[in-house]
C-alpha cells in the first residue's frame, strides 16, 4: 500500500515536472500562455508557479525568402529547334570562360546563337579529320564537352545505298552524318548507335576535369520493328561510367514529320529529341555520390 502510494506519488511528480517543462516550452516557442496550457489539468500547475521566461522568450525571426518571382525560367521542353534550345542549356550549366569541345560540330546548328568567344571553344567533326573516339586533348583538359553523332542506325549501314537519306534526302544525310559507310560489321542496327555513344563517351571521359559537364544530344528510335530508347540506355550505361545526368531536355519538333512507304503505322512516330546533360564523377570506383540508379537497379535483376 505504502509502496503504491509512493508509486503514485512519483508519477505524479513526474507528471507536474513534465507539465511543466511543456508549458515552459510552449511559452518559449511564443504561444500565448491560455494555448500553453490548454489540454491540461488546473490542479497539477498553476499560473504563479510558472516562472515568467516572457522576457527571455525570442520571438522566432519572420523568415523572408530571397530571390524574384519570375517565368523567366529555363525549362526542360521546347517547341523549337536546337538553335534555340542549346544557349539555354549552356547559360544554366556552362559557365563562361569554361574550355569546351564541341566533338561532333557538323555544321555548328547548335552555336548559331552563342557568342563563343566567351568560352574556350573547340570545334572538332569527323569530317574535318578529328574522330572523336580519338581526341587531340590532353587528359583532364576539358571543362565541357558537347556530343551530337547520327543517332538513327540508318545512318550506320554497311552499303552506301541502305544508307538513310539517300537520293532526295541527301542534305539530310549530309546534316546528320558524315555520309560514310561503316566498315564494323560485328555490331548491327542500333547498337551501331549506342556503340558510338559509349565508345566517344569514354574518349571524352578521358579529356574532362572532374565534375566537367556533358551534353549529349540523342533521339529514340524504332530500330528493326523494336523500340529503342536510346535516352535510357545512354543515362544508365552513362552512368556505369561515371556520368551522372544532371538534366534532361526535350525538344519537340515544329513541324510534323513523314513517313514514306507506310502500310500500317506500329509506333508512335517519334517528334521529338533530347538534350541529356550529364556531370562527370572520376572517382576510382566509379560509384556516384548522388545517385543509386545502378547499383539498385542491379540489385533488382538478382532478384
Ligand atoms: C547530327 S550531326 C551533328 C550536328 C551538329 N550538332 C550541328 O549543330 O550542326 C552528326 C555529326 O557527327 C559527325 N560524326 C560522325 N561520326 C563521328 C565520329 N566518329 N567522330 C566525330 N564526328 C563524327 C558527322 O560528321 C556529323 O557532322
């Protein structure tokens, strides 16, 4: 009896303690004294034993939230055309003065509307001798690198007249590659494709500083009556190398492409294409400090 009484009279104790506590608390965090105590018991505390902390009560600072609002955003869809979308990219992630390779320039659709003197720019193409699986650049070099090579696997045949763009789309074959017949004949259709991507991304993985950013234009595609989504497989095998994908821009065709020879359509006719912008991580084992893609990925296919 006398034990539970005692019993009792601890956990009362603790009750007022911890009432106590509570409410000095609450009013430390400035509410008013009657919110303070609302929900509790008047018999277990009362106003005059609470010691009077308002003087030593900080009011917390009303927060004010820096920066404007504002729409003038870059975003990560665009009706347009590379000319237009490409400065964007670069204002948001290539700082000015960066050293940065355009390794597949072409015919430098992409620059139209940026001054390059504001960055070390180095133009290279196949088509003025510079391979771009076989860089001139010293290792650790690069602050930027910009990768745009043919991405449909017609562009990739081994016969000059299977090549995509023959006869009257000539101009677009000329555009789009560097017209020439490929001699590899162990790989076929898209992973033509995909090859190019991986084999330049390691050669330009080489040339980058760490943390160096990487555009990569790509396109899917139906290769072969299968559905290609080259912007996957280039983010995952990418990121096997160290490549982590900071942002993604798609690019939506203005005008409405055609098919010829079309019996029945499969597929949705692709118009629109991706800017894929990666940043690279040379840590010796490769594992990226922000993202787990791969590795959970792995852990799922044993599953
Ligand atoms: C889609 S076009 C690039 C267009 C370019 N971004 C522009 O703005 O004009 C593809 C380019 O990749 C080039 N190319 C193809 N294979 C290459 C390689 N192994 N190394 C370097 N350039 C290559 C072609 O000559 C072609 O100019």
């Amino acid at each position: 009896m006398l034990k539970d009484t005692a019993l009792t009279m601890e956990t009362d104790m603790r009750y007022v303690i911890n009432a106590n506590k509570l409410l000095v608390g609450a009013l430390a965090l400035g509410f008013p004294f009657e919110m303070a105590r609302a929900g509790e018991s008047s018999d277990v505390v009362t106003p005059q034993a609470i010691p009077d902390t308002s003087a030593n009560v900080v009011q917390p600072k009303k927060r004010v939230q820096g920066g404007v609002t504002s729409n003038d955003l870059v975003f990560s869809a665009y009706t347009s055309d590379n000319s237009i979308v490409f400065p964007q990219i670069l204002k948001l992630w290539v700082p000015d003065g960066s050293v940065i390779a355009d390794v597949t320039y072409g015919k430098g659709v992409f620059w139209r509307n940026v001054d390059t003197s504001k960055y070390t720019f180095l133009p290279s193409d196949l088509k003025t001798g510079v391979d771009a699986r076989h860089l001139p650049y010293k290792s650790d070099y690069l602050d930027a690198a910009v990768l745009d090579p043919p991405y449909m696997e017609g562009l990739y045949r081994f016969k000059n007249d299977a090549l995509a763009g023959a006869g009257t789309h000539e101009a677009f074959r000329d555009y789009y590659s560097n017209s020439q017949t490929t001699d590899d004949k162990e790989l076929k259709y898209h992973d033509k494709v995909l090859d190019m991507y991986l084999s330049i991304g390691l050669e330009v993985r080489r040339c980058m500083k760490d943390g160096a950013i990487f555009i990569v234009k790509c396109q899917d595609e139906v290769s072969a009556n299968r559905q290609k989504l080259t912007h996957v497989e280039i983010i995952y095998a990418y990121e096997k190398m160290g490549f982590y994908c900071e942002d993604l821009f798609v690019v939506v065709r203005n005008n409405k492409p055609s098919v010829s020879r079309i019996k029945k359509q499969v597929h949705a006719r692709k118009n629109h294409s991706y800017f894929l912008v990666f940043r690279l991580c040379k840590a010796k084992d490769k594992k990226l400090p922000y993202s787990n893609f791969g590795s959970l990925l792995d852990a799922y296919s044993t599953r």
